[in-house]
C-alpha cells in the first residue's frame, strides 16, 4: 500500500489533500502543530488508515523526534505543505520584519528541514516523490499578472525562495531516482485565499493528484500549476 506524509494537514489544502488520498486507500500520515486542536482532522483519524503526528516544521527538535518515530518507514509521497501568510505590515513604509523572518521560516526553511530528516523515508518507498506547494505569486516573471493578490514581500519573496530550495533539491536528489516537484494550487477558497477564490479545495487537489499520476522523474524540478501548465520561475 501506498503512503502519504502531509504537513499542515490540519486545514485547507492539507487537509483536502489527507481526505482525498484517505479515500483512495493510502496510508495517510497526517501532521500538524497541534492535530488534536482540528476537529475535522480527529474526525479524519478515525480511518484506520490514517494517523496524526505533532510536527511543528520550524523546530529542530521536533523534526527530529518524528523521524525517530517513523524509523525508516517508506514514505511514497512526502507533501511539503505547511506555510503561513504574513497579512499585516506586508507594504512599504510598514514592513513586517518579525513576519517576514517568521514567513521564511516556515515556509522555506521548514520545508527542507522536513525534507532533509525524511529523505531516507522517501528513497526507500517505491515513488520516491516530493512535492512543495508553493505559489503563482512566487513567480518573479509572473509578477505584473499577480500584483493584484497585494504586495505582500513577506509571502512573495518566501515561496520565490521556497521553488530555488526545491530546484536546488531536485538536482541533487536526481541521481537517487527521487522526483522533487514545485507545485501552485491555484487560488483556492480556504482561509488563506478566501471566500471569493476561484477554486474549491476538492478541485485544487483533483488537480493537482492529476499531475501526479505522471511519471515522477518526468516532472522533477518543474514548477507546475494544479492544471498541468508550466509557470514561468
């Protein structure tokens, strides 16, 4: 059988993402902060198939005691989703500078913390793929086009360095036969994007598992929208 490990799997995309691979089957390891403190995730965890791990990304400490706990349990699919959006203090003259080194944190450096301490588990699983849910908006070439989700340096610049993290991985881990994959989900209705997004977080992940059933060592390194279609970096 195969299994899944998701970060901030409590709500939104990385939630939708545990229910739909759930249904279908997989093993299912479910992280987050405080998994307990997600009703919908609890309700999730009564599937036999799915467990719940506390993971906070930005700790050392706690990276480290979920890799002890998984030993060297094969992961097919390590989901590299957990990150945060700065809302206050993201314009000139107003600059969040504890949001901005919070931002890069979490979603940069918490996703090749996971990464780094997992690896062995995805080299041992017969997929052996990764995939970083990044964003439209850290396109620099697509700049001009997303400027209307708002400026916000702190998230832009945040997943501009999260797809170089990726890309750089992605090279290295190659010779190992390991997929590493860049993904935007679009924009999607959750807490995050919004009542008025134009995708609901079924179609988003539909989506984007549909990219996924290709070949893993064919997308390695691309960055892709939950469509299929190639962003420009």
């Amino acid at each position: 059988m195969s299994s899944i490990l998701l970060t901030g799997a409590n709500r939104g995309l990385g939630l939708e993402f545990a229910r739909q691979y759930a249904a279908d089957g997989w093993d299912v390891i479910a992280t987050a902060r405080n998994p307990k403190n997600s009703e919908e995730l609890q309700q999730l965890a009564k599937n036999k198939n799915v467990s719940l791990r506390s993971l906070d990304v930005t700790s050392d400490e706690s990276v480290k005691q979920l890799t002890e706990t998984l030993r060297r349990q094969p992961i097919d699919l390590l989901v590299l989703n957990s990150a945060i959006y700065t809302r206050n203090g993201t314009t000139l003259g107003e600059l969040n500078f504890a949001g901005w080194r919070e931002s890069f944190e979490t979603n940069v450096l918490g996703a090749i913390r996971v990464a780094e301490a997992l690896i062995e588990n995805v080299a041992a699983s017969n997929r052996k793929q990764i995939i970083a849910i990044s964003s439209g908006m850290g396109s620099l070439e697509s700049l001009g086009s997303t400027i209307g989700f708002g400026i916000a340096y702190q998230y832009r610049t945040s997943k501009a360095a999260l797809n170089m993290t990726m890309a750089i991985l992605a090279k290295e881990v190659e010779p190992r036969g390991i997929s590493v994959v860049i993904l935007s989900p679009g924009w999607v209705q959750t807490d995050m994007g919004g009542a008025n997004a134009e995708l609901t977080p079924e179609q988003s992940i539909g989506g984007m598992r549909k990219v996924l059933e290709g070949n893993p060592m064919e997308l390695t390194g691309k960055f892709l929208g939950q469509d299929g279609a190639t962003w420009s970096w």
